[in-house]
C-alpha cells in the first residue's frame, strides 16, 4: 500500500474513531479462519464496528486524539472493535468469546482516554449497555407513581373491607 493510501486511511479511522469514547483490542492470530468469520459476526450482530489494520494505521489515527494512550497495545497482530452507540458492546463481545476460544485473547482496551487492562475490559463489558440502562432508569421513573397509587388506594380497599366485614357479620 502507498503511503498517499495509508494517510487517506488513517484519516478515515480518525474521523470514525473520533466519535467513539471506547475501543477494545484484541490478538487473533491463532484464530482459524472459521473463528475469525465467527467472530467478525458477533461483532456485527452487536452492532459494533471491528477492523483488522496495520498498528502504524491505528497509531497514526489515534495520534493526537483522547485514544493516543492505547500506543503501547499496538504489538502483534491487533483487532480493533468499537461501537459508537454501546461502548460496552464490543468489550461484552470479545469477552464472551474469549471464553469459548482460547485462541482469541484481549489486549487490552480505551474508554475515555483511560487505558484499559484484561480486567478493565472486563469490568467494561460487565456494564449495562444503552437498552439496559433505559429500562432500568424508566423502572425507577414509575416506581414512585405506582407507589402513589397504592397509598391512594388504599383508604378506600380498608373502607372496602370494613364495609364487607360488617355485611358479612350482619348475614
């Protein structure tokens, strides 16, 4: 590849890698190619972004941004995953298949300029994702309204059951 091809790259990562705030790296090289297809597609099917490159691509679109840190992870042969929307998704990925293939191992990661071990991808993908965090958050949101209601309710159910305990002792 020419080096005008490898700049227009690199600017192309840049810009993609710009709008990310995670990335996780890992070593395929002893994946069979079977794998390495399997792996590409769980990618994919979680929506996340994953790119075999040069390091001196990734380097050279890393340069100067929040992910310049994650230089020194970039030995070997490295795969870059990421997802815009779902941080966590790319980090929840590898993990999982780093657990059924001993052939795929984690490099490493980024999440908000914070260079990211083994454990910290771990810890990463352990997060809840987007979905996850919307529904929890709206479960909170109707927790108290349906606690409300119940405290309202409620003096009229007593009123209720006082009414039938009397129709009952009165029958």
């Amino acid at each position: 590849m020419d080096s005008v091809t490898k700049r227009e790259l690199s600017a192309g990562l840049k810009d993609e890698l710009d709008a990310t705030t995670a990335m996780v790296l890992v070593e395929f090289s002893k994946l069979t190619v079977k794998s390495a297809n399997e792996l590409r597609g769980k990618f994919r099917d979680a929506g996340c972004t994953y790119k075999v490159l040069k390091n001196s691509t990734i380097r050279f679109a890393i340069a100067g941004t929040a992910h310049e840190p994650l230089t020194p992870l970039l030995k070997g042969v490295s795969g870059l995953a990421y997802n815009v929307e779902d941080p966590g998704a790319p980090a929840r990925v590898a993990r999982d298949f780093a657990k059924d293939n001993d052939e795929l191992s984690i490099k490493g990661g980024i999440a908000d300029g914070t260079v990211l071990d083994i454990e910290g991808v771990q810890r990463l993908a352990a997060m809840p994702g987007p979905r996850e965090l919307k529904s929890q958050f709206l479960a909170l949101l109707s927790t108290p309204a349906t606690q409300m209601v119940r405290v309202l309710n409620a003096p009229a159910q007593n009123l209720l059951n006082v009414l039938n305990a009397k129709k009952d002792a009165a029958a």
